[in-house]
C-alpha cells in the first residue's frame, strides 16, 4: 500500500494551529506518510511534527467554509487546527484518521525511521538475558537458563530463554506450562540477594471447576522454598474474580495442593476497567470550570488514584513477603502479562537498589514487561481519547509508571533517574520513532525483524547528551530497601502527565533548575576545593623535602 | 499545681496507630504546663505536649490491657496512650481536661514561659517588628495619606490600633462619622499602599474596614465621603471596588439587623463586588471533618477524597485566595484601590488583604515580613486570636481556623511557586503552632487594647526574634532575591486541581509513616556545604600568602 493514496490533500497553506501554552502559528500543513507537520516558513517559531501514530481522535467542526480539526493525542495533548476550505478540512481530516489508524505494524514510523545520530551502543542488545542470568550465577547456583521455549512452541508470550530452578528437567516445565493459562509456568522474576528469598511469576493455574492438579507445577514452586519454609502465592485479583475464573478453566492454587504456601488475594482491577478509569480522569483534568466539589467528586469516581493505590499495596506486600518474612512468593493474576508485571516489577524497585538506576530501571523494563511479553502493541492502541469500541487498550505500563513516580516523589533522593524519564517512557510506549514497544511479545517482535529493522529506543536515550535530561540531581545511592507510604494523603495526582498541556509549569520547571545550579554549584566548589588541598599536600612535601636537605 | 491529682504514672504505653510494633512503654509526668512521657528505653526518649496545645482529651473504656486515653492537639498531633489502671486514667484526664482549658489571661503559659533573657533584651525584642517603619516602606505618610491621632486611646474604636493611616482629605469630622457609621466603629483605613515602579505608576491602596451600618436605607455624608477621599487619594483611577468578601446572601440577611453593605447609588463611583468566603462557623465545621479525615484509620482512596469533597476544606482556601487574587489584580494590573470588608473586619477581611499583600509585595514572602504582615493585618487590627484559638474557656462557636486559612493560602501558593518564598512549610506550621500555644504574648488577647491593658510587653516574651535567630530552619533552599519569581506580583491559578491536601499540616496523625526524604532538606545541606566550601576556599587562598609570602610560590585560585 502507498500512504500517496491515504492523502488526499497534502498541502494546505493559511493554517492556523492553536496548542497549550503557545502563541498561534499561521503557516502550512503537511501530510506525509508518518507526520503531520505544520510550519509557519520563518525561523522564529518552532513547527510542529506529530507522529500519525500519537493521535488518538480527531473531532471536525465547521464554521462556514472554515473548518476547525481537534486533533487529541496519545500523550493527552489537544491540538487545534484552523482549515481554510471545507473541502481540504474534510480531506486532511480523513486521511489522519486513516494514518492514525493504519493496521499493519510493518507499516509503522519505526521502519522508516533513519537516526540523525550515530548507534554507539545498540540497545537491542543492551540487555539479553544471558547477561543477567551472568549476575544471577554470581550469586546462586540453584538456578539454570532453559531454552524449552526456544521456538515459542510452550509459550508463545515468553522469551526463548527462561530461569528455572535448577532441579526442574524441561519435561517438568512442559507439563507446568499446560497446566497455566497461555502456558505461562512459574519462572524466576527476581532474587533477593540479601537473604536468597526468589520472586516468580506465572498465570494462572488451570485448575478449573474440578479442580484439576499438576504435580509438576507443585513440585517446580515448591522447589523455591527452603526446608521447612512456607512461600506466599500473591493472586492480584480478588477472591471473587479468582473464584469465576474457575468457570474458565482458570482458577487458583488450592490450599491441599500447594501446602506450603499462603494464598493472598488482592484486587487490582482487570484492563479494560482501567482503560475506563484513565478516559475519566482525564476528562477530569481537561475540564477547567470544575468547582472544587465537581473536581474532587470526578477524581474520585474516575478511580484512578485507588488503582495507583491498590497496585503499590499489592507491589509492598510481595517486597514486604520476600524481605521482612523472608519467604518466596509467586505473583500471578489471570493472564500474567498486566497486573502481574506491575507488581513483580515495582516490588524489584523497593526492594533492588540497582532498579532505580537508569540502566537498571531500563533492564527492568526490558525485563520484566517487553521480554515478560505484557502486550504493548494492544494495550497501547488507544490512549485516553479513544471513542471507538474498546478493544483490549488499557493503560497498564502507564498505571506502572505512575506508581514509580509515587515511589520517586517520596523518595527523591534514591532515584538516579527523573520524572522526564518517566514521562519520555509514557510517550514512546503509545507513539515513537523507535521500535522498542511495537509487537506484543519477543515472539512476534522477531517476526517483525525489530532489531534489524528498526532502532532501540535505549540506543537513543543512553546517549550521553540525552541522558542529562533524565539523571536526577539530587541522586545519592541509597542501598536500602525503600518502603513507600500508600496511605491516600501520601498519593498525589501526577500532575506531569494528567495537568501537562493544562497549566504552564514555567515556575516548576525554574525550581527544577535552581536546585540543578545549587548542585552544580556544590561540585564545582568540590573540585576546587580538592585540587587546591592536593597543592597544599605537594607544597608541604615540598617543604619537607628542603628542611629535610637543610 | 492544685490541678494535678497524680503527677507520675508508671508503665504507660505510647500506641502508634499504624504500626504497633513501634509502641513504647514509659512513664508519664505531668508538670503545669506539659504532660512528658519518657520511654523506658535505653535512649529515654521525651515526647513534651504543652497543656495549652491539648484541644481535647478522650478516654475509650477499659479493656484487658488498660485504659485508652487519646489526646488531641491543635496542631493535629494525637497521642495515643493506655494508662495500666482505670483510677490514673481518670486522674490523668481530670488534670489534662482542667489544664488544657484556662480560665483567665493570668493561667496562660506566656506568663510562666521564661526563657532566661534580661530586661534590656525582651524590651529590645518586642521592639523587632515595627509597624511604623513598615508604613514607612510603603512611602507613608505622603502628601496623599497620613497618620490621624483619632483613634488615640482607643476612644474611635477600641478594637483598632491606636495609630490609624487615612486619607490626608479625609477631615476629622468626617473620620469620625465614618467610624459611627460602620459596625463597631471599624472605619475605612489604611492597609496597604501600592507603589508601582512600572511605567504605570500606580498608586492604588487596600483600605479595611466593617460592614456599613446601612439596614435597608440609611446612609451616612460621611463614610460616604470617606470612601469619596479612599478613591480620590488614587488619582489616576475613576471609581474605587468595595470588595464585600461574604456571600452576597449573607450580606443582605445583615441588613435586617441594621447592617449591610454598601447602596451602590449613595456612594459615588464605587463597584460592589461580592467574593462568598463562608462564615467563621461554617469553616470550624469544615476543619473539623478535614481533621476526621486525616484521622480515619486506614482509609481506602474513595474514603479520603470523598471525605476531602465532604469536608469543604479546599473549596473554603480558594475562596480565600480568589478573594486574595481578585483584590491583587484590580490594584496592580488596573489600578484601582479596593476597600475590603466582612462582617466585623476582623477575619474574612484580614485574611483577604493579607493574602493580596502577599500577591503584591515580594517582601510579604520572606521571612522578615510575613512577620510585619501578620503583626500588621493580624495582631494590630484587631484579629480576636484568644477567641478564634480557644487560648481560653470560653464559647466554643467564637473559635474557628481563620488564621489556618490564611497559611495555608501561603502554602498553597508556595505549592504554586516554589522559588518565591524565602521561608519554607517548617516557617508556616511553627507560626501555626505559637498561634495556639501561648508560649509567648504576640498572640494574646482579642486586640491592641487588651494586649496594653494585661501589660504583655512587660510580662511576656516576643516571638518573632526567636523565630528570625533560628531561620536557618525555615529557609527555602531555592529562594533568591534576584530570582525572576522573587519580582512583582504573583498570578497564581485557581483551578480546583491547583489546590492540594495539606498533609504537612493534616496529615500529622500519621506520624509513624517513616519521615520521607526531603528535597528542601537535601538542598539546604549542600549549601551549607557549599557555604564551607567557600570558606574553605578563601582560607587556602589566604594560606600562602601568610606563610611563603617571600617565596611566591605557584599558587593561584
């Protein structure tokens, strides 16, 4: 397919766009293929280049012959675009809507997306998991690397290779794997190095209205316990859903089955509730003319902060299993690809100093929900915007990333990364350059070549000079586990990403600089203080050395 | 002493209430003035709670382990402790109960509070904010306002200062049939004088006063005039707003009383502008569920927001701070002057000019002179701090969270721009905690006269030169004086999203949740590094020369 046969009208000249916290721009709108671009020809302003792929909705109102297309983006932007002639509104408006919404993955800006800057280190192959199986080997020899799933044969949603315990033969592993939804067995998310205690994770077991049981499923968790020792299996929905599942063919581990271990039932909510909460809140937000009773009542109804809530809760219980009651624990939910991950990978960052690093909270990421197979490509279909029938969109990374900012807020100084970096993940997740989130798991992404294809987001961002926007100034390593409070009054609305396009942070951001040049300041007073102490050290030897010949 | 039935109880638990865990046994003291609790561990750690502080003391019933006793302060500390037998227990509260709540001036803790300074000192210190001097910084007296010595011994109105600034063309006469006019004799004067540096050259004032004593027809020559020389004394502008900060129903259910507001056709070139700032019963009411919230154990995210939306707490602060932002606008941007007005001129009235005052004027954000604001729109114009802060027994519907309002509106515009204060959250909850603990005299008494007539300055201690030897503790790290922020008039947004839960202030109930970490603390840290630093560096560079001055040695800086 040609994208020349989606555009009907390419060029349109005498438009005007209206953005937040921007002058209005007069000048020309450009269709290509990936972009809609809109350059007013002079220096003085900046032009603006939005990715097809980042509009969520478009909405087309007319005034005479002039036509006005709001254009609503993923990253919650809303955009205004005043079109001379109705006949070339109606045209751009439909070939964005037709480019927005294109299909085929192949088809994707990532493909043909050429970087202006040279791959130093190629972040496809940043973090493989043979080098963190490397780190795991220096510390236990309890776990091997399978290769079972070398063809995506047993699972189609994990990688090819899995950590399992040493003691469980690949046969054992087949026979676990038909006995969890979507053949996700219980594999190793995390070890605990300060007291050998392991965090897996799976979906959940078939168990089914008879109660089906596999001994090798029993046999593969129980083979994480010590002697004597019971484990906590974390199921992160409630007692109710998990009880429905049954009907199914899913279900939950009965107690006589599993004897060594505690069952615990949260209640994070499933995906398309989410995706519920996320358009309310939004909605929210954008509304301006709230009273304060309307603001707080909608917050409140549009549930997102109990979902920030409830999924820290769930994230504090499994660090609080593994790190205070010393014991394992297997998180899993339905599927094991949403709530799952969020809380097998916001329990590493409490828990595991090296996850609040950059590189660490990007093997994190790689790990824990692009190899771990959470479904990017359907998840991220759709942003708060969408006003088609839901499909399986749901803001799952987004609702995780909330949660590290709530962690980050409170403990400001044990990050080394910032909220940008929070904010730039969130952004590419639903529209990039990069081909990092597309596909829905390692499987698929092979298919579509990504690696070869397109370029890795980590490619770009651990470039030095884009990493300065992302370190935290205030970073200290901290090699405590960090407990967050998730009390209500401890969590706040991420303004960053919910108020971004609704208020200026001009004042915020000049905070944000003023206490970078208070830091930069310190070192620099640091480096010359040494280096003149250095001086003084060499002139007193000095010194001595002549009184020594005297 | 005679209150005290048992001054020391031995094996009294301190119960945390989130985390068990981290409850300790003691012994509890009581002295007159503080109730101590010294843990039993190795480290005999002291919990003080100050009697004047306690807002009440609630006893739960016995049970297996002990007797509950619950102790709640005014700056939203709780305490909660098991006392082993029933009898202590009844004692203890007996004491608390009786001591938390004086009966006259003479009980209250500033008058035992001795901090060992002599007499040229504490004179000096009450001499530290200077209200004269402040008038002076706004350029008054000038050829437009001055000082009358109407209201000398307090014979115009006794609720006033005795040092009023009016309009030069306002006659005595007139001066004094405006304050028989207004409610309590409260007349239009002076509060704060805008001189604009901009090209404009504004020169709007905010003047404050008491409602009218209009009922539904009467009118006075001479607040009318008044008001007449208030717009006058701004040249450039042609009418004047008369911001009423009640709501407008209110206002006019006043006037069956023989108050009101002001008849727009009987004043000339005023604009009536209504701004709806609840009344002192309805924002106690409204703390009150806002503190129930924060002491809700264990709530659920629906509990706290709806308990939040229920309280009404949010929707009060943007009120205020509209009033604050309505009032900044029309005397910079438009240049007009604004006399505000409530009831009685002594609360809605003080906290919407101070918040303007502190819109307007970068000094009113440092420390220094949110102290002259206080000292200025508070204590001397007669904010009844000893009823609004139940410093005394008294009718519990005179108290209410007035001042409460007015710091957080600080706190919230802080919140809003954090480079334009020079004082931190720690500055604005130790000014909330002197107002309601009596340790000194600043807050005592309903108004001027009260304060001379119980000789305070004699018998009591300022706080204020207490406050400003230990400012390194309330300092924003990132303040500047030469800070865009630091400069002209702050225009804040009050979109209801802007506005946040309090948890520094409210959420103290929460004590246990590990203190996190503070980016203001990290920052203040590494300039005081810095600050050594610098030192350090200037000493090394003095180094040399000192010791090998005739060598000239290769050493530069």
């Amino acid at each position: 397919m040609e994208f020349a046969e989606l555009i009907k009208t390419p060029r349109v000249d005498g438009v005007v766009l209206h953005r937040p916290f921007m002058p209005t721009v007069e000048g020309t709108l450009c269709l290509t293929g990936h972009h809609l671009i809109l350059s007013s020809r002079q220096d003085t302003t900046e032009e603006l280049w939005l990715l097809h792929a980042n509009i969520d909705s478009t909405e087309k109102r007319f005034v005479g012959s002039l036509g006005t297309i709001i254009v609503k983006c993923k990253d919650l932007r809303v955009i205004q675009l005043d079109i001379p002639g109705m006949e070339e509104c109606l045209n751009i408006a439909s070939s964005i809507e037709a480019l927005s919404t294109l299909d085929s993955v192949s088809l994707m800006y990532p493909f043909f997306y050429r970087p202006l800057f040279e791959v130093i280190e190629d972040g496809w192959q940043s973090f493989v998991p043979e080098e963190s199986f490397k780190d795991l080997e220096s510390m236990t020899d309890e776990w091997r690397l399978s290769e079972v799933n070398k063809d995506f044969s047993l699972c189609p949603s994990y990688p090819s290779l899995l950590t399992v315990p040493k003691d469980i033969d690949d046969e054992s592993l087949c026979k676990a794997a038909s006995f969890r939804h979507g053949g996700r067995f219980p594999v190793l998310s995390y070890y605990h190095k300060k007291n050998a205690m392991v965090m897996m994770r799976a979906a959940q077991p078939l168990t089914g209205t008879n109660g089906r049981r596999c001994k090798e499923d029993e046999k593969l968790i129980n083979a994480t316990l010590c002697a004597g020792k019971r484990g906590y299996i974390i199921d992160t929905r409630t007692i109710a859903v998990a009880q429905q599942a049954k009907a199914r063919g899913g279900g939950f581990e009965q107690e006589a089955n599993y004897p060594q271990w505690r069952r615990i039932h949260k209640a994070i909510e499933r995906s398309n509730v989410l995706q519920d909460s996320l358009i309310k809140l939004v909605e929210a937000c954008n509304d301006q003319s709230h009273s304060m009773d309307r603001w707080l009542s909608k917050l409140e109804a549009s549930n997102w902060q109990s979902n920030v809530k409830e999924i820290l809760t769930t994230a504090c219980l499994a660090a609080q299993c593994i790190d205070r009651e010393g014991a394992s624990v297997l998180v899993h939910g339905t599927e094991g690809t949403d709530s799952t991950l969020q809380v097998t990978s916001l329990a590493q960052i409490i828990l595991d100093p090296a996850c609040r690093t950059i590189r660490g909270f990007e093997a994190l990421i790689e790990r824990e929900w692009l190899q771990a197979g959470h479904p990017f490509q359907q998840r991220c279909a759709q942003s708060a915007y969408s006003n088609g029938k839901p499909r399986s969109e749901a803001p799952v990374f987004l609702l995780f990333l909330d949660c590290v900012w709530q962690i980050l807020r409170q403990f400001p100084c044990s990050f080394q990364f910032n909220e940008n970096l929070l904010i730039m993940l969130f952004e590419h997740a639903y529209a990039s350059q990069f081909g990092t989130f597309l596909g829905n798991c390692v499987a698929e992404r092979g298919k579509l070549q990504l690696s070869q294809k397109t370029v890795s987001l980590w490619s770009w961002v651990n470039r030095p000079q884009e990493l300065e926007r992302f370190l935290n100034p205030l970073y200290e390593p901290n090699n405590l586990v960090i407990w967050p409070s998730v009390a209500p009054q401890s969590l706040l609305l991420w303004e960053g990403v919910f108020l971004r396009w609704n208020r200026s942070t001009k004042c915020l951001d000049e905070a944000y600089q003023e206490m970078v040049h208070i830091i930069e300041y310190n070192k620099e007073l640091q480096n010359k203080v040494n280096s003149l102490r250095r001086q003084l050290a060499q002139l007193e030897t000095e010194d001595k050395m002549v009184a020594d010949l005297k | 002493m005679e209150h005290i039935r048992t001054p020391k109880v031995e094996n009294v638990r301190m119960i945390d209430r989130l985390t068990r865990r981290k409850s300790s046994v003691g012994t509890l003291y009581l002295s007159s003035t503080h109730t101590i609790f010294v843990e039993n561990s190795e480290a005999r750690k002291e919990t003080w709670v100050l009697h004047s502080l306690i807002y009440n003391v609630e006893r739960l019933p016995t049970n297996s382990s002990g007797s509950p006793l619950i102790i709640r302060c005014k700056n939203f500390h709780v305490y909660r402790l098991l006392i082993p037998q029933e009898k202590d227990c009844l004692d203890v509260l007996a004491s608390l109960t009786r001591l938390s709540r004086p009966e006259r001036y003479g009980e209250l803790f500033c008058f035992s509070f001795n901090p060992n300074l002599d007499k040229e000192l504490r004179e000096k210190a009450w001499g530290f904010i200077n209200l004269k001097a402040e008038f002076s910084r706004m350029g008054i007296p000038c050829n437009l306002w001055h000082v009358t010595a109407a209201n000398h011994e307090y014979r115009l109105c006794d609720t006033y200062p005795s040092e009023l600034f009016v309009p030069k063309s306002a006659s005595p006469a007139v001066i004094v049939g405006s304050a028989k006019f207004r409610s309590r004799g409260r007349l239009p004067v002076l509060s704060y004088f805008h001189r604009d540096t901009s090209p404009n050259l504004f020169i709007a004032s905010i003047c404050r006063s008491s409602q009218p004593l209009t009922g539904f027809s009467a009118r006075s020559s001479d607040d009318e005039q008044m008001l007449q020389a208030i717009m006058k004394s701004n040249p450039v502008s042609e009418f004047m707003y008369v911001v009423d900060t009640r709501p407008k129903l209110n206002a006019m259910a006043n006037r069956a009383a023989g108050k009101g507001y002001e008849n727009e056709d009987h004043y000339t070139n005023i604009k009536l502008q209504f701004i709806g700032i609840e009344n002192i019963h309805v924002m106690r009411n409204s703390q009150q569920k806002l503190i129930d919230v924060g002491e809700l154990a264990a709530p659920s995210m629906s509990d706290f927001l709806w308990g939040l939306e229920n309280s009404g707490w949010l929707k009060h602060i943007k009120a205020v701070l509209d009033a604050g932002v309505f009032i900044a606008k029309a005397v910079a941007e438009d240049g007009v002057s604004v006399l505000v007005h409530c009831s009685d001129g002594w609360d809605r009235t003080a906290q919407a000019c101070s918040v303007a005052s502190v819109l307007l004027d970068p000094y009113y954000r440092t420390i220094k002179g949110l102290m002259v604001l206080i000292e200025k729109d508070w204590v001397s114009f007669g904010h009844k701090f000893s009823h609004r802060y139940a410093h005394l027994d008294g009718d519990p519907k005179e108290v209410s969270p007035v001042m409460d309002q007015f710091l957080e509106c600080v706190w919230q515009l802080m919140q809003q721009f954090p480079c334009a204060f020079e004082f931190n959250e720690r500055f604005l909850i130790q000014l909330h905690t002197h107002i309601y603990s009596c340790q000194n005299g600043n807050f005592i008494g309903n108004c001027q006269k009260e304060r001379r007539d119980l000789r305070l300055q004699e018998r009591t201690h300022s706080l204020w030169p207490h406050l400003w030897e230990n400012r390194a503790e309330y300092t924003n790290p990132l303040y500047r004086t030469d800070h865009s922020q630091t400069q002209g008039v702050l225009k804040p947004l009050t979109t209801a999203y802007c506005f946040k839960f309090w948890k520094g202030m409210y959420g103290r109930a929460e004590k246990s949740v590990a203190s996190h970490q503070s980016p203001a603390d990290c920052l203040n840290a590494v300039r005081e590094e810095s600050q050594q630093l610098e030192e350090e560096l200037s000493s090394h560079q003095e180094v040399p020369r000192e010791t090998d001055a005739g060598q000239g040695i290769h050493m530069h800086a």
